[in-house]
C-alpha cells in the first residue's frame, strides 16, 4: 500500500489577512482603551440618603432586616417572594465570603440626587445599581429603602411616591 501526502499548505494572503484583522482589533482596542473613546459614564451624583442594614436569611425563608448598630427589627421580607432581592444579597455576601470579609457587617443602600438606587457591601466594594435590572427589581428595593427609614410609614405607596418614579427617558418628569 502507498500512501500519497500533498502538500497542501493554508493559504498565505488568508494567514496574512488573518494577522493585520487581528493587530488591527487589538490597535483600536488600546487606543480607545488609553483615549476613554467610546465610554459611557455616568455622572458624579450626590448621596442624598444612607442606609446601612444587615440582612439575615431566617430557616423559613423569611428575610429579616435590621438597621446597622440597632437590634430593633426593622422590617420582616416574607419567604416565597423577593427572588431578585434575595439574588443580589446572596451575590454581595458570596463575594463578601471569598473576600474573608466580615460576616455581619451591614451592607449600605444609597438613593442618589440622580434617581439612583444602589446597593452596596463597603467591606469588598461591591456596588449594583438596582436600577439597571428593571422597574420592579428597583421597587424591591425603593420598598425596603422606605421601610427601613427611621419612624418609616409600613405602606408601599409612600415607596411609589418618595422614590418610585425613577427619573428617565421614559419618565423625564419624575423626582427622586
């Protein structure tokens, strides 16, 4: 048996092409990279009201809240609901355990001049601004935000009206 072999080799213009696609990508990449080109920012905002709160998973599902440095309860989550919510805590606190950040150490919810919400762990740095997954994950928050003001009214309108209507495209017109 004879075995013929070709010498079959990759085109070079293709190799050629290939190379100066790739420098090419990699050239504008550094340049915009070292320019800021085509970055969105947004712009620096003013905290205009702070909470600091630890969250603690009960075995019935139920999510309880306390204000930092207060052993008073705050406000009770019932089990069954707040998935978004409940995601967001277990990704800060994940990052917090990989990180061999302390355990109990509150987390702080931020409502900013802009409109923002964030939810942030100081210890890893960590920030989400909740708004950025949609209207009613926002509102999760708003209402934990509202319920967990001092002498706070247990009602979800007052979490509508103080900072429910998020300013934007959509809606120009709200107030933070």
């Amino acid at each position: 048996m004879s075995h013929t072999h070709h010498n079959e080799t990759f085109p070079r213009g293709a190799l050629w092409a290939a190379a100066v696609l790739v420098s090419g990508t990699l050239l504008a990449t550094a340049i915009a990279h070292g320019t800021r080109q085509g970055l969105s920012e947004m712009p620096a905002s003013v905290a205009v009201e702070v909470r600091d709160l630890r969250f603690e998973d009960r075995p019935e599902g139920t999510i309880v809240i306390y204000r930092a440095g207060e052993s008073r309860l705050a406000e009770v989550l019932p089990a069954g609901g707040n998935g978004f919510l409940r995601g967001v805590l277990r990704g800060l606190a994940r990052e917090r355990l990989r990180q061999h950040g302390e355990v109990a150490a509150p987390f702080r919810l931020t409502r900013w001049a802009d409109g923002r919400l964030t939810i942030a762990d100081p210890s890893t740095g960590r920030s989400t601004d909740v708004a950025a997954f949609g209207p009613d994950n926002f509102q999760a928050f708003a209402r934990v935000f509202v319920a967990t003001a001092p002498h706070a009214a247990r009602d979800d309108r007052l979490a509508d009206s103080a900072i429910g209507a998020r300013p934007g495209p959509s809606n120009p017109g709200a107030t933070p």
